[in-house]
C-alpha cells in the first residue's frame, strides 16, 4: 500500500461507526441520512479554521429565542461531512443569511417550504474544489453537497427548525437536502457575482438566498437571444409561483443560473449581463387577464386594463443570475425566490474570511 | 402563536386563532414561549382561500371561544346573573 493511502477500517471500528451514527439518529439530529459523529475533536479542527471566537453568535430567530454560534455551526458542520478547511465558506454563507433572507422573519418555517440556495465564488471554488460544471445541482462533490447540507443542519439543530414542529413547509423541496453551486466563472462571458456586487475577482465570496424550486429550463435550438431569454423568463413567471393572498400585489424574485451555452450564444449578439436582467425583468410576469384565470388577481390592480402586463418582480435587481453548469448543452435552470430584491434586506453576499486574512 | 404569548407576557389580553392543521406548531410555541397550557381558539382549515362571507361565517362561529379566552364571557354571565 503507498504511504499516504488510508487503511481500510477493522471490523470492530466499524461496528463503533454504526453504533455512533445510530446514536446521532436517536438523538434528532439528522436530516434523515447519516450524520458524521461530531467528535469534539473533529469540532476543534473547525474552530481551528477561523479566528472567531466559538461563542459568538451568528445568528438569532428572536421569536423562537434561538441562536447559532461558531461552535454549534462547527458542530453541523462536521455532521454534514464537510472538511475542516470548508470552514470559512458556512461561516460566510451564515453571515450571508442573517443579513440578507434570514432577515424575513418566519421565512424559515413558512407553508412555503423553501430552500437555502448558496452559491461560491472566487478562487476558493478551485482551492476547495466546489463543482461549477456538469451536475451543479447533482449529488458527487463533497464540498457543493456538504456546504449546502451543513446550513440545513444548522437550522435544524441549532435554530431548532425541525419538520412535523417549526417546520411548518406543506410539501417543501428536495433543494433542503442540499443547494450549494460554484459559479462557472471561466465559462462565463460576463462579470461573475461578486464581481457585481463589488467584489474584486480574486476575492471569495458566497451568496445564499431562498427559493422555492429548481426548474429545469431548455433552449438548443437557436441562436437568437431574444428566444432563449423569453423561454427563461416564461419559466420563471409560471402561475404556481406567484402568491396571491393580499390585498397588495406581492413582489417576487428569480435566482437564474444560466448554462454556458446559453451565455454564451447571448454575449455573443453583444448582450452585456444588464441588458439580460433588463430583459428578463421586462418578461418576468403575466397580463392581468392571465392572472384573473389563475385566480391571482390583487386588488390593487383593479384599475389596470386586461392586457397590462403586471411585473412580478420590483426591478431588474429582482433576478440574480449566475452562470454555472457544464458547456455542453442549452440547459438553464430558474429557481423562484422570495427574497431576491426584496427592499429592507441585504442582498445576501459575504466576503469569505481566511484564518490567514 | 408567538404574537399572542408575546402579548399576554406584557399584561394585554389577547386570544388567538389558528386553524385545526397547525396544532402541532401552535403547542410548540407555546410551549417554546412558557405557556405550555395557552388555550387558543380553533377554526377548520383552510382559511386563505375562502370568500368574505365565509371568512365572516368563521367568525360568528369563532367568537364565542374568543370571548371565553378573554375572560368576556364568564364576566358578562356573572354580571347578569347578579342583575337577575
């Protein structure tokens, strides 16, 4: 066996495994799969990582009177299967969602169910090896599908947000598993997100936001940016996303992370990332006869004509869009969002912090 | 839930009104909130997708439960009984 390879483990060590992840379950402390024992000293090792102190608070649900600390985010952190040096990209992501969607109160335990999506950028995406190509969205890289999993686990266990109690999601999403992407930089034609938000390129940065759903989105047979974008932002104004249950129109938003392919061929016809956003945002909704069919009709648009076209969104800061995915094919993906653009919040993006900053 | 835990902590009366599909939730704030007892009211789900009128329905058949949580009715019995 060459040095450096792991032995495979004894028998009697496994049956110890075993009985350590059955332990974790009886406890409540997983998400319905397996959990890495949280040993305190694997724990250390995460602590080791960051030069915060591990009582801090990271965030706090007031109403529930629960908090995270920098301890209890190492704690899930190791329970999600992530590795130490994974460390800084969750404090990163938490301190993105305290200041920016963890802000609308009740969000976490709405009927609505929805997810934490995460999404790296920078050159930590290469360091640690977070996946940006083919099957973003797929279980296979244990950073993407640890990262993601160690927020949930958080809100779980520290937060105390659990299904069938404060959970209160109707159906939820398969996207609470996990939804951690890396932004396909290299592949994209335009500024990446951080970069956007003010950023230098070569600082990591991760963004979390909440949406609803992932839906699958193509377009292989064009050319023509005008078809690829109204397919988009058709998919994003589907019925079903929009809520309806006030008397005021309620604003959404759209995270859209748009294959290579697609950037491509649209950057090319000398589209910049704005002139997208603009586009979608223009798109992005239904006429107010539609939305009478569906039902979906606020009363503060009683005065519109039938064929207005009602906006879903407030501005073209209601779409994040993020280039990601492998440069194979014509595939998009948009995922509904309640927070994206919504005013009073920050817009969810956190420098990732090294120990060596 | 947590609104009318949060206003009985601060001496104002409140009585709240959930629909039947969220006790599990409710008893949870509650008892997250020390009122592991706190009587609420109860209406049938659901409750978003009725019309005026039957919103108003739910009403009239809830408040007589309100009135109870609040102490209203006990206090309108004793007064007339008094009278009486």
């Amino acid at each position: 066996m060459a040095s450096g390879e792991r032995r495979a483990p004894t028998d009697e060590a496994l049956r110890s495994a075993r009985a350590a992840i059955e332990y974790c379950y009886e406890q409540g402390w997983t998400d319905g799969l397996p959990v890495v024992p949280p040993l305190n000293e694997l724990v250390d090792e995460f602590l080791g990582q960051t030069a915060r102190d591990p009582g801090e608070v990271l965030m706090t649900v007031r109403h529930l009177e629960r908090s995270c600390t920098v301890r209890q985010a190492a704690i899930n952190s190791v329970m999600a299967g992530c590795k130490p040096d994974y460390f800084p990209v969750i404090l990163a992501a938490i301190d993105a969602f305290a200041s920016g969607a963890g802000m609308v109160t009740g969000l976490l335990q709405s009927t609505t169910g929805q997810a934490e999506i995460v999404v790296v950028n920078g050159p930590i995406r290469q360091r640690l090896n977070f996946n940006c190509q083919d099957n973003i969205f797929s279980p296979g890289d244990r950073p993407n599908a640890t990262v993601g999993r160690a927020l949930r686990l958080i809100i779980m266990n520290a937060l105390g947000i659990r299904p069938h109690v404060f959970d209160q999601s109707t159906q939820g999403t398969s996207a609470k598993y996990s939804c951690c992407i890396a932004e396909n930089e290299e592949d994209s034609p335009w500024e990446p997100l951080h970069v956007e938000r003010g950023f230098a390129r070569d600082t990591s940065a991760v963004t979390v936001q909440m949406v609803r759903s992932d839906l699958y989105v193509e377009h292989r047979g064009t050319q023509v940016p005008e078809e690829i974008l109204l397919t988009i932002a058709d998919s994003m104004s589907y019925a079903g996303m929009i809520t309806q249950i006030t008397e005021e129109r309620i604003l959404h938003g759209s995270v859209v992370v748009m294959g290579p392919e697609h950037a491509q061929i649209i950057a090319k016809q000398g589209w910049s990332k704005h002139d997208v956003k603009r586009f979608l945002w223009e798109n992005f909704g239904k006429t107010k006869g539609e939305l009478r069919g569906f039902g979906k009709v606020a009363r503060d648009l009683e005065d519109k004509a039938n064929d207005a076209f009602i906006h879903t969104g407030g501005s073209p800061e209601s779409i994040l869009l993020v280039v990601a995915g492998a440069n194979n094919a014509g595939v998009s993906t948009v995922c509904p969002s309640f927070t994206v653009g919504r005013a009073g919040i920050g817009n969810g993006t956190s420098r990732i912090v090294l120990k060596r900053d | 839930m947590a609104d009318g835990t949060v206003f009985e902590k601060r001496g104002i009366p409140a009585a709240a009104i959930i629909t039947h599909t969220f006790t599990a939730s409710a008893n949870a704030m509650a008892q997250r909130n020390g009122f592991p007892d706190y009587r609420y009211a109860m209406i049938p789900h659901p409750l978003s997708s009725l019309n005026p009128e039957q919103v108003k329905q739910r009403a009239h058949e809830v408040l007589p439960e309100i009135l109870a949580i609040l102490g209203i009715e006990e206090k309108a019995r004793t007064v007339s009984a008094a009278a009486s």
